[in-house]
C-alpha cells in the first residue's frame, strides 16, 4: 500500500526576496536589517546598466542607475555591499548574465578578501543567456560567444566552487513573453541542452566530472493563472529532464538528474485594474508548483499585488511573503505525499504535454538547437505569436480577466485610491551620487594597473585561459564594469537580437473593429499623400520589449507601415531614426521607471532636428503625475497596461496623425 | 531653362539630413495638390545628378544578410570618406497594406554623421518591389550622396526590376548548392554583376558553392565586351571580403563609365518610365501605344534624358492616340445615324 501521509511533514520551500537599489551601501543595510529578521538568504537585483555592462556615467546608463538594482561597478562596491555580511556563511543569488563571468570575480575576490575559503562557497548565478536574447534583454555579446562564456563560469564553479549553482536555465522569462506551456518546456530544455553541450565542447571539466555538471543545472520556472495545466508542466519537465539526462548525457546517478527549480509566479497577467485582485491570481498561480509534491519548487518568489503599478514598498513585499507563509505553515499540504499520483486525468494532460513538447523540442534540434533558433528569429517569432494570440483572446474576451474586460464595475480600492503612488520610487539624485562616487575611484586607483589587468585580460582570452580566472587580477586592480565589457566588446563584437515582429503572419482578425481601423488608416493614407509611418522607439537601457512589439504586429496589422528597431537605442538615435524615416508619430515604449528622463531627452532630440511638433504616444508603466509634471505639448496621449483593447489604440492614434496634419476624419466620404 | 526646385537646394547638396528627409517626404507625397511640386523637384534632379556617382542593387532572398552587408559596407565606405544614402525595400501585408520595415535595425551608423542617412520603404502591391516613385527617390539620394545602395527582397521578377534602376546589382545567396541550383536554373544568372556568397563563416557549404560559381562562370562566358560577373565570398558577421566587394563595385563602375554609362542609365530611365506609365495608364493605355516594345521605341526616338521629358513625350502621344480613337468613333456614328 502507498503511503498516505507523510510520517514526517515535508520541509517548506524557500522564501526568497528579489532586492537591491540605490548603492551599495544603502543596500547592504536594507540586507542586513532582512538578515536580522531572520532571512537566510540573499537575493541581488543589479541595476540595468550593471546587468549590461555600462559604468554609471556612461551615456546609456542616463536615467537608470540605481533604478531597479543595485549598481556595481567595482570590488569596492562589491565589498561594500557584504560589510559585516559574513560571505563564507551566505547562500547568495545574483540575477546576472552576460557579465555573470566579472560578477563571479568580484564575489570570489571580496570573499577572499573576508578570509572566506571559495570552495565552500554556496550560491547561485542566473548565467543563462539565451533568454536574453528571447525575452530579457540584457545581452551584450553574439549568442555563439556568450554561450562560451557561460560554459567557462560553469566549468571554473565546478572545479573550483563546488557548492555553487552556477547556472539558473529560465523558462520564467519566457511566458512573461507569452510561451504557451508547450514553449516553455521546449524552449528552455533546448537552452539546457545548447548549454551542457557547449561545456562538453569547451572541454574546460573531464568527462568524469561531466555528471556533477549535469547534477548543478537547476532551472527557474513560471507559474501562470490556469494552476491544473502549470502544475501538469512541471511534472512534465520532471519527466523530460530525467530523461535528457539518461539519454543524451548518460547521467548513471538518479540523484544528479533530479529536476531542481525555483519560481515565481505570472506577472504579466497581474493588471493595474482592480489591483487587489492580484492578490488572488498570485495565490492560484502559486498553487500549481506547490500542490505536487513529486515536482514541488525549492524555492518561490511572489510578485505583489501592485506589480502593475510600479516597484512594490516593503510592506508590498511583506504581505506576497505571509502569502507564502499561511500556504506553508497553516494549511495541511505539507502533510501528504504527492496528491496526484495515479490520477488519469494529470497522467493524460501531462502526457500531452510531454508529447508536445518533445515534438517541439525535436523541430528546434533539427534547425541546429537552440542558437541557431534564436540567431535565425524561430524562437522569439514563436513567442510574439502567442502573445499577440493571448493579448487578442482578452481583447474579443476569450479569455476572461476579472475587472478588466468582465465584472468590471466595483468599488473604489481603498488601496490605491486618491494616492499618487501606491508603490516605490528611487531618488533622482543617486545617479549623479554615484557618478561622482565612480569617478572618484578612478581617480584614486593606479591607472596602469589597470591598463596592465585589461591587457592581461584580452591575452588570457585569446589564450583560451578561463574568463573567471582571468578576470579576478581585473577585479583587484579596480578595474571597472564598463571596462571589463569595453574590453570584451572590442574583441566580440556586439549583437543585435532578432525582434520576432518581421515575418510574422497572423491570422486576420474577423472582428469588425479591426477592419474598422484598416479602412480609417486608408482614408488617412490618402488625405496624407503617404502610407502612415510610425516609429514605435525604446530608448534606454529597458528589455520589456512585448508592449512595443505588440503594437508594432498590431499597427501592421491595420495597414501601417512600421518601424522598429528594438530596445537599447539612445534618444538621438530615436530621434535620427524618426527624421530620416519621415514618420507621422512616434509612439515611445517604457517601462523601467526612467521615463521622466528619457521622454524629456528625447523631445529635446527631436527639437534640434526641427520635429517639435511630431506627435508623440508614450506606453509603458507611465504613472499619470509624472505625465503631468514632464509637460511636453507633443505628448498627446499616454497608454498604461490596462488599456488592452489595441483596437481602439490604433483607432485613436490615427486621430493623432490626423489632428497634426490638420485633417478632419469626419470629412469627405 | 532654369528650374525653381521647392526645397531648400543648398541644404540638400550639404547634405543637410532634415533637407534630405524632406525632400523624400514630399517626392513620395501622391497628392494631385503636390504634383507639380514633386515633378519640379524630380526634374530638377535629374538635371543636376552628381557625374561620379555610383548606385548599386542589393538583392537576394530574406534573412541572406542583405543588411548586414549593407552595414559593412557603409564601414568601408565612411572609412574612405565616401558619403552613402540608402532606400530598403521590405515587402507590404497583402492583408492590410501595413508593413515592418525592419533592415535599418542591421545597419550601424552613428545618428551624427551627416554621411549616412536610411530610408525604409514599403514595397506597397507592386510586383517585384519596386514602387513607382521609387526612380525619383534614388535620384534624390544620388544627387546628395557618392553611392546610393538600393536594398530589396529579391526572388525572380524583382532582380529584372532593379537592374532598371541602378548601375551594379550585387546578388547575393545563402551558401549551400540548393539556392545555387535553384538560382542557375532561374536564368536570372545573366543579370548581376556581382554574386556574393555570404555567411562564409557558416561552414564548408560557403567555400563549396563559391568554387562551384564561379566554375559555372566559366562554362558561362559571353562575349569579351561584356562584363564578366564576378563571384565573392563575405561573412557580415566577421567582415571579412568587403575589401574585395568594394573593388569589384569600382570596377564595375569604371567599366561602365568606359561603355557609355549614360546610354545605360537613359535605358533605365525608359524602362521607368514604362513601369510608371503602366502604373498610371493601365493595360488601356498601353494598348493605345501599341504595347510595351512600342511605348520603349517612342522613348528611344525622343531620346529623353529627363523623367519630365519622357514622361510628356508619351504623355502627348496618349492624347494624340486618344483623340485619334474618339474620332473613329464619331466616324462611326455618323455611318450609323
Ligand atoms: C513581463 C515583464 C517582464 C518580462 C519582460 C519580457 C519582455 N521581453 O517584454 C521580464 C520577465 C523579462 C522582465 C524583467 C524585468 N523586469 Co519586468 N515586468 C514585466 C511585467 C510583469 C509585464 C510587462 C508586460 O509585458 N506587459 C504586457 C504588455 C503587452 O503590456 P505593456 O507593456 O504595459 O503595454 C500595454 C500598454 O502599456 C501600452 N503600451 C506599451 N508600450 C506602448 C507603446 C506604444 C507606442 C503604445 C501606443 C502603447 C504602448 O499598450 C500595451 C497594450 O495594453 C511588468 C509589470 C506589469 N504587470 O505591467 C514588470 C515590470 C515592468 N518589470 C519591472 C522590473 C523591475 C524588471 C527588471 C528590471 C527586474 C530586475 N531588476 O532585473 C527585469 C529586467 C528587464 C530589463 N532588461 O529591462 C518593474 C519595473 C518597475 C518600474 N517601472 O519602476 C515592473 C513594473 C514590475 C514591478 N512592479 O516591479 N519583466
Ligand atoms: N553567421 C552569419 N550570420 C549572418 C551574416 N550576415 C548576416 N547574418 C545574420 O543573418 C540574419 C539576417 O541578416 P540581415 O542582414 O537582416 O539579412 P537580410 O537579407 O537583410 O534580411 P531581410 O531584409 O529580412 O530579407 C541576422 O540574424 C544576421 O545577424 C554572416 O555573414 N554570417
Ligand atoms: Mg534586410
């Protein structure tokens, strides 16, 4: 007979918080004042120009330093951020990727410089690059070359820090990109594979060391709102990882193929409608990864229920942890052993998706793995279609959102009603706080050095030396972020990812408010003498590419003639770009929080090429007091994540066009 | 005659980037109100084109690097103080008539030099993807810039259609012997005059089908006047053959400035002419000249050098053909009463 009841209550999961900002300093107390609370782990969120490779002064990081992490620029701030945190007794996890491998080195160095012994060092690096290039956005180098580099900080932890997980594989990034559970089990299995196959090839680990490679793969996963279909996935990936690892790696040990995975729940469905409502899509989404004991998450992360208004405040934060907390330790469910074991109907759906998936993962194989799908645009592709197939299900109301497009009238929330800001804001002021810090440290520091450590790292590179190594003489000779990347950008180059929008067929949609649009662009089109030309621009250092890449399919889609560059362009390019395409508006898409900087810059951009009186539309995670407080005539309308009916966008932003050419719509036939 | 243009002239031979953007705005305008503005314009163009100006085709199957060539190119050419304009063609939903025009996203320049500047451009329903005012675009870029790229989708059709607007076409294929076969057997092969082989870095298949090409050059030889195609290997990704690219388009050029480039571009600037003409009149009017031989016989006999003059050579025959028709007809009815 099975078990029935667990003789001994199974131990809770990991409670993480996802934190980090301003400075060094100001974060390593907002740390320590966690550890005293009895937080056992850390969990860093870099800034945007860290996470991109820019030092704070550098013309990219305008507007974003200190923003949505911490910046680290330096061994000093690294050591910083750990004073009086004992390293050596820290579990730490740092969301990093292209510059994982100088990350790794500034950690090591200043844990050394604690005295702490690296072998015993436990944490985790995020390392996964592929998804950035699909969804996160903070790559930097070709994908051939980063995979390289990840397969070197693999193969340095394994050798040398055997307790540290030294890739997270995430298949989180990509449903907030709009994967269907199908996609993310095949996508991110595909990574995982393009991964272990790039360590066996760089050759740096013994093919006796092989398995514990295998063995430290952990991945980290999403849980989206129809909890059943989740918790069905996670087995699903249970089932498939097992058998990646017995069949293509020979993995012989059960316990180095065991699939280990953190999560955190949906946030793109999270609306800033009704926001208390998330509240409750955060609990169900949690339940697909905790109900199943046999795939049960290690560790979870819950987004607030203000996700869609902005940073979430510490009592935001708060309230997600009892969430987690009261599920742990009050409910029953860590009595039992797995509750679905022998169910027909989780057997049956978690064989369709295993089946799927394996198709799927055997289509992305055969066109060359995982690379070769991204460099060609397959995957990304892939994503913006579910997406914009998702985004049209809210809009002709197949899929039903409570409070957004059904059961919407309600009483006002208490939460964020009359209140400008129901959720954080970082200082303006710490950017030129920490430029000025920056500067001063180059100025103390001994410039040949570094000269020396930066020359040193290019040869250790063209050698073949691993980059952690090499990396570390950089970190103690105060060489800085920027200039570790400089460096590397000098040798490979920069990279460009596919945007997923060209190429893209969808099906035509039989509404009739879309046909609607397509004949308003046409009378348009004619009373302009030219095609409507938008610029839909992303100026910044900001990766949340999906709002601007569904309005990009959409404006297509209604017969406008698109252009899109992707993220990370500066204002001047944007405006450039503007000037010499002619367009009639420009839509700017933001939503990192550096808006009331990067709108005013870009207006200013425009005015120096004679285009003040371009139209501008902003979208993004735009609050309505700082549109009030930029002031800028051209701006004529601003769109935030509830306005979800991309229709009436369209319909309203031919109005725009219109108005600025002085053409009256209700005119002519 | 002296010709008033309705831009500001100074600015746009400075190659002032907001008199260029201009100028393209209003010569794409189809407004009858703009008209004769576009038309002023373009004839002014034509009658001041720069004399060591070069424009090339680049065309090839999608995602083969057509851009990222371009990008390359544009490197080499500011590296040589050489200014470049450039117009890419992607092509138009059939659905809605919208289009993503995504190739400028490939091509690196820095939003403050004077010496590069993009047009993106949608193909709209023409066949081959070439719009129709797309002659007077390019006459734009070549009175401001040195080299004027030319951009475009190409499978077919469409190679025949650039060859009429430019001086080089450059073709370029995926490496490997399944688009090579394909490309031979297409007989578009006599058409350009460069055919490069890009993403050499992607394995053997590109060193294969270079040798092959250019093996095939050789069963293919023409007469020694013409020009013999050449064949290049590049990789995009690790420039690396764009020094040869860039002498092969110099020596293309000089060749053609040593058989009568002019006659040429006047040939083109006919085969526009039709292409607008066709675009304009329809079946109807071309039936009323007596075809598309016939239309490109009375623009050889008016020897046109100006779209202008071309354009009101055929106009005044289609009036001259139409009064000639109503006149039957009358002639007709009067038998008849
Ligand atoms: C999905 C998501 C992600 C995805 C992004 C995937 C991608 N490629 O886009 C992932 C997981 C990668 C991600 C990562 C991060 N994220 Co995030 N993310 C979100 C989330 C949950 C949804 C955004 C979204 O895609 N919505 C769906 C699209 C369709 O909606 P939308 O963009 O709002 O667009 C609509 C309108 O705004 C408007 N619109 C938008 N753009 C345009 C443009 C034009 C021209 C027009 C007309 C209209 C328009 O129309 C759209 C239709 O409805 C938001 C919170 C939320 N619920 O909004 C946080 C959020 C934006 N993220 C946040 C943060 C902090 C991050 C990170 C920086 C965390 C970190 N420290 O590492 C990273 C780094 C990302 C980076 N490189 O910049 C913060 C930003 C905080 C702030 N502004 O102050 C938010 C608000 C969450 C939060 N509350 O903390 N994120
Ligand atoms: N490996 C490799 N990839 C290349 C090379 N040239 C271009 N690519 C890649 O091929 C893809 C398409 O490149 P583009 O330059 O956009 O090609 P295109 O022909 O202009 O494409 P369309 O305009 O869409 O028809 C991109 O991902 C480039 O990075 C090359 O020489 N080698
Ligand atoms: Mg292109």
């Amino acid at each position: 007979m099975t078990e029935t009841r667990l003789k001994e209550k199974d131990k809770p999961w990991l409670m993480r918080t996802y934190s980090g900002y301003a400075s060094a300093a100001e974060s390593n107390q907002l740390y320590r004042s966690n550890l005293a609370k009895g937080q056992t782990g850390l969990s860093i969120a870099f800034d945007l120009p860290t996470q991109t490779g820019y030092d704070s002064d550098h013309p990219f990081s305008y507007g974003e330093v200190g923003k949505l992490g911490v910046p680290m620029r330096n061994l000093e701030d690294m050591e910083c951020l750990f004073d009086q945190i004992p390293m050596a007794q820290m579990n730490t996890s740092m969301t990093i990727n292209a510059p994982a491998a100088w990350l790794f080195a500034l950690y090591l160095t200043a844990a050394s410089r604690q005295n702490a012994n690296i072998a015993d060092l436990r944490g985790t690096l995020q390392n996964d690059i592929l998804k950035e290039y699909l969804s996160r956005g903070t790559y930097i180098f070709p994908p051939a070359i980063s995979m390289r580099l990840s397969a070197e900080v693999i193969s340095y932890a394994v050798r040398n820090v055997p307790k540290w997980n030294p890739i997270n594989i995430c298949s989180y990034h990509l449903q907030e990109s709009g994967a269907t559970p199908v996609q993310e089990l095949a996508f991110s299995l595909a990574n995982a594979i393009a991964v272990l196959d790039e360590v066996k090839k760089l050759g740096q680990v013994t093919d006796a060391q092989f398995p514990s490679v295998v063995g430290r793969i952990s991945f980290f996963l999403n849980a989206g709102i129809r909890f059943v279909e989740e918790m069905c996935k996670v087995r699903a990936f249970d089932t498939l990882w097992d058998r990646i690892c017995l069949e293509r790696y020979h993995v012989q040990d059960p316990k180095l193929r065991r699939f280990r995975y953190g999560i955190q729940v949906n946030s793109l469905g999270l609306s800033d409608r009704q926001p208390e409502n998330n509240v409750a899509r955060i609990i169900y989404e949690m339940l697909g990864v905790v109900l199943t004991g046999r795939a049960r998450a290690r560790s979870v992360q819950l987004p607030a229920w203000n996700e869609a208004l902005g940073l979430p405040r510490k009592w935001d934060q708060q309230w997600s942890l009892r969430l987690q907390q009261i599920l742990a330790f009050e409910t029953d469910l860590l009595e039992y052993p797995d509750l679905f074991e022998g169910s027909p109907v989780i057997a049956q759906k978690e064989k369709e998706l295993t089946e799927a998936a394996t198709a799927e993962l055997q289509k992305i194989l055969e066109m060359g793995g995982a690379v070769a799908a991204i460099e060609n645009g397959y995957m990304k592709r892939r994503l913006v279609e579910s997406n914009a197939i998702r985004l049209g299900n809210i809009e002709n109301g197949q899929q039903t959102v409570v409070g957004v497009n059904k059961f919407c009238d309600g009483e006002l929330s208490p939460l964020v009603e009359g209140m400008e800001r129901a959720f954080l804001t970082v200082d303006d002021a710490v950017e030129a706080e920490q430029i000025s810090t920056l500067q001063a440290f180059r100025q103390k520091r001994d410039a040949a050095k570094v000269e020396e450590a930066l020359d040193a790292l290019k040869q250790g590179v063209r050698d073949g030396r691993n980059i952690v190594e090499v990396s570390m003489a950089c970190a103690e000779a105060g060489v800085t972020t920027g200039e570790w990347t400089d460096a590397l950008r000098a040798m490979f180059g920069e990279y460009r990812a596919p945007t997923g929008v060209d190429g893209l067929s969808l099906p035509m949609e039989t509404k009739t408010e879309n046909y609607k649009v397509i004949e308003k662009v046409k009378k348009l089109n004619a009373r302009l003498g030219r095609n409507l030309k938008i610029l839909i621009g992303k100026p910044g250092l900001d990766g949340h590419s999906n709002g601007a890449e569904q309005i990009a399919v959409k404006a297509r889609d209604v017969g406008m003639e698109v252009v899109y560059e992707g993220i990370r362009l500066t204002p001047e390019q944007i405006a450039e770009t503007a000037l010499q395409e002619g367009v009639h508006v420009i839509g700017l898409s933001i939503l990192s929080g550096s808006h009331t900087r990067l709108v005013p810059e870009v207006s200013r951009c425009l005015a120096q090429r004679g285009l003040s009186d371009l139209p501008i539309v902003l979208g993004g995670i735009i609050p309505e007091a700082d549109v009030r407080q930029m002031n800028i005539p051209a701006v004529k309308k601003v769109y935030a994540p509830k306005d979800y009916q991309l229709n009436q966008i369209m319909w309203e932003i031919v109005d725009i066009v219109a108005a600025a050419h002085h053409i009256d719509m209700a005119d002519g036939d | 005659m002296s010709i008033s243009p309705p831009v500001d002239i100074t600015a746009l031979l400075a190659g002032r980037k907001q008199a260029v953007a201009y100028a393209l705005n209003l010569l794409e305008d189809r407004r009858p109100e703009v008209a004769s503005q576009v038309q002023r314009l373009a004839a002014w163009l034509s009658q001041n084109a720069r004399p060591g100006r070069h424009v090339i085709g680049i065309t090839g199957p999608p995602g083969v690097g057509k851009s990222s060539m371009i990008s390359r190119l544009v490197e080499y050419f500011r590296k040589h103080q050489k200014t470049i304009g450039i117009i890419s063609i992607d092509p138009s939903s059939p659905k809605s008539g919208g289009a993503l025009l995504g190739d400028r996203i490939r091509i690196r320049h820095r939003p403050d030099d004077d010496g590069v500047f993009i047009r993106s451009l949608a193909a709209g329903g023409h066949l081959g993807g070439l719009s129709a005012n797309i002659g007077h675009l390019l006459l734009l870029l070549e009175a401001v810039y040195d080299i004027t790229i030319l951009e475009t989708v190409g499978v077919g059709q469409s190679e025949t259609d650039i060859a009429h607007a430019v001086d080089t076409v450059i073709s370029v294929i995926h490496p490997g012997s399944g688009d090579m076969l394909q490309f031979m057997k297409s007989g578009i092969m006599e058409i350009p005059h460069i055919l490069v082989i890009n993403k050499a870095d992607c394995g053997e298949a590109a060193a294969r089908s270079f040798y092959d090409l250019k093996n095939a050059m050789i069963y293919m030889a023409t007469d020694k006047d013409d020009w013999q195609p050449i064949v290049i290997l590049t990789s995009a990704s690790q420039n690396k053959g764009f020094d040869t690219l860039a002498t092969a388009l110099d020596q293309h050029l000089s060749w053609l400035t040593a058989h009568d480039i002019a006659k040429r571009r006047r040939w083109q600037l006919w085969q526009s002419l039709l292409a607008f003409f066709k675009a304009e009149y329809g079946r109807f009017g071309s039936r009323l000249l007596g075809g598309e031989r016939q239309i490109l016989k009375i623009l050889e006999q008016s020897d046109a050098s100006t779209p202008d003059e071309g354009m009101r050579c055929l106009y005044d025959q289609v009036t001259a053909a139409m009064r000639r028709k109503m006149n039957m007809v009358e002639d007709k009815h009067i038998g008849d009463s």
